[in-house]
C-alpha cells in the first residue's frame, strides 16, 4: 500500500501510479466505495475537494450539487469487480466540468487515461515498431557488383553473419568443360556505362596518318570538295534549261486538224 500523499505530490505521470488497502477490499460495495477512495493513504484523493468538507460537517452526500468547487462522485458501477469514480468541477447544480477519471477493479485504483495519452502511446508505438522493421530491413540487403542488390532470404531468429563451416567443393569430372556463368543484365549496362564514361573522360588519339598531314592541306582538301559539288549543281540547271529550250521548240505534230477561219457572209443583193 503506498503511503499517503498531499495535493501537488503525484508524480509527472500518475498513469503508472496504482493503490490499494487490503483491509477494505473484501468488504468494498458501492455504498462505501466513496468512502474507501478517500482514504488518506490515496494518493489520487485531493483532501481539499467538497466530499471531505462535508464529511468533516457529518452532512449528507446530496449536498454536493448545492456547493462549488472540486468534488468526487460515483459515476459507474459493475458489482463486485469495477467502480469507476470522477473527479470534477462543479460550477452550479447543473453544471460540472469533468477532470479525471478513476476506475477501481479489484479494489486496486487506476488513473484513466486521457485522449491524448492514449494517441501518444499508439504513435510511440507504432514509431517503434517502423523503426524496428526498417532495421530488419536494412540488415537483409546485400549487394553484389555483377548481380546488383538483393535481399537475404533468412527466418526470424536465425543468427546473422558468416557460414562457419563451408560448403563442400563440387567434384570435378575429368575431361568436362567447366560451363561459364552467362553476364547478367545488370552486368553487361554496368560495364557499357563505365566505357561510355571512360571515352568522354579519355578521347582516342587520331592516326598517325592523318595526325602528320598539315592542317592547311586538310582545310585545301575540304574546300575542293565543297567546289566540285557547286559545279556539279550548275552542270545539271545547265542540262535541265536545255531540254526545257528544246521542248519548247518542237514543232507542233502534223496530224493535229490545222485551225480554220471562220466562214465568211455573203449578202444577197436586194
């Protein structure tokens, strides 16, 4: 049983707090169980609160809607296991203003918890777990240069870290051909990757032929070239304006019906 405390002495987190007095519990029923919850050993109890005014007086427990301030009051009743007792704030007969609940079961007090107690426990918990299986994770990935990433297929439970015994060789065959394990995809873009960056980083050198020509016979070479197509492009306009020329002059065929004037009028003479 724990001993018993002022107002203002509970701890930062009364959630984990629990009492009780042994010599109450066989005897505990709803008409004494305010009585049982104002035990100075309590903890919980606030001895300022209305119901020790009014015990201190020998008054009756219905005057408590009458009084402001801090009162207890039996909210709940399942005989002979739970009594669930609140503690609020009246304000009138009327009106109260709840501030913590506790629930008695077995004899033994508890502090409900509030909302946000509770929705704190569940994402600490939930965050555990995350960070648990995000580890797990972390410890199964293994990585391989010809292969890439995998995973490590292991049950829960099984030790982690290097095979202590080896696996046996296979035996080899005289006169078979050991087969060669086939590049993997991952592998043969790997290795491209790499050539394509070394050849950007390291350009090949030019022949040793066309490194000892001269630059100016190069750029002379160059201009050639570039003059011979112009002449070509001109010879052929010259060609195709002279078969334009010739179709133009082409008599016209001689089995077409030459054109006719047309008829002339005669008048007749009056």
């Amino acid at each position: 049983m724990l001993p018993g405390r002022g107002v203002g002495c509970l701890p930062d987190n009364p959630l984990g707090l629990s009492w009780h007095d042994s010599n109450w519990i066989p005897m505990l029923n709803s008409n004494n169980v305010l009585d049982y919850f104002s035990e100075r050993s309590n903890p919980f109890y606030d001895r300022s609160c209305n119901n020790e005014a009014i015990k201190m007086q020998r008054l009756s427990m219905d005057q408590l809607s009458n009084m402001i301030g801090l009162e207890y009051c039996l909210l709940h009743v399942q005989e002979p296991i739970l009594y669930v007792v609140r503690k609020q704030h009246r304000h009138s007969p009327t009106h109260s203003t709840p501030i913590a609940d506790f629930y008695i079961v077995a004899g033994i007090v508890y502090q409900a918890p509030d909302l946000l107690s509770i929705i704190n426990s569940h994402m600490m918990s939930s965050a555990y777990h995350l960070e648990t299986a995000f580890e797990e994770l972390n410890s199964l990935a293994r990585f391989h240069p010809s292969k890439g990433y995998s995973w490590e297929n292991r049950r829960p439970g099984q030790p982690t870290g290097p095979v202590t015994a080896p696996p046996p060789s296979p035996v080899k065959v005289p006169g078979k051909r050991d087969t060669e394990e086939a590049s993997s995809q991952f592998q043969r873009l790997r290795v491209d990757m790499l050539l394509v960056e070394l050849t950007r980083k390291f350009p090949l050198p030019l022949p040793q032929a066309l490194a000892a020509v001269p630059q100016n016979v190069i750029n002379n070479q160059q201009t050639n070239e570039v003059i011979k197509k112009e002449v070509k492009q001109e010879i052929k306009q010259e060609m195709v304006q002279d078969v334009i020329i010739k179709q133009e002059a082409q008599p016209i065929n001689s089995l077409s019906p030459p054109m006719r004037p047309p008829p002339e009028k005669k008048f007749k003479p009056s």
